[in-house]
C-alpha cells in the first residue's frame, strides 16, 4: 500500500472534523496564484501558522499536517511553543489517528 501524501492526509483529517461537526478551517499560509495577475501573491501573515484551525469551547486549536517524512520547520516550532505558553493546543499530526488520539 502506498503511504499518503500530505494532502490526502490534511483532506482526511478536514473530512473527520466535519464529521465530528467541529468548528475549523484551512489556514492557507503559502503563496497563492492569482490569475488576475498572472503570478503568485506572497504570503504576508504570520509565519509557522498550522495547516488547519479549530476552536474547540473557546479554545483556539492549530493542527500542523505533515507527511510520512514531513518536520516542522523552525517557525512552526516557535508558534507552536507560543501558542500553548497562551492557553491554546497544538496538534502535530501524520493520520487521523493522532487527531482521535488528541482527545478530537
């Protein structure tokens, strides 16, 4: 069987916090085409925001997807440290399974 690659991971993980009805979204952190202008926007927010946000009874919840190999890069390291100094959670995820085994 092949391994997933991290975007049928993150599709997986969207599709199971649909499900359990959970209020989220995807935090599109990259540079995005824009066909207006024939190229891509730069990115300008804040660097290291995870892939998807939940905020789950008032609780803000970032989740960083990553494939089989994937690694946090510095800056996702830092807002993850600064995020749970400030109350919220972090979740560092390669399947559902961590998203269940999260308490999700």
């Amino acid at each position: 069987m092949a391994k997933l690659k991290e975007t049928d991971i993150q599709k997986a993980i969207l599709d199971y916090l649909s499900v359990k009805r959970i209020f989220h979204w995807r935090q599109n952190n990259g540079a995005i085409y824009d066909p207006k202008i024939g190229g891509y926007r730069s990115h300008t927010g804040m660097k290291g925001v995870p892939d998807i946000i939940c905020v789950i009874d008032g609780q803000f919840v970032g989740i960083e997807v990553k494939g089989p190999r994937g690694r946090q890069s510095a800056d996702q390291k830092i807002f993850e440290r600064r995020l749970i100094e400030n109350g919220g959670k972090y979740i560092l995820a390669k399947s559902v399974t961590d998203i269940e085994e999260a308490g999700l």
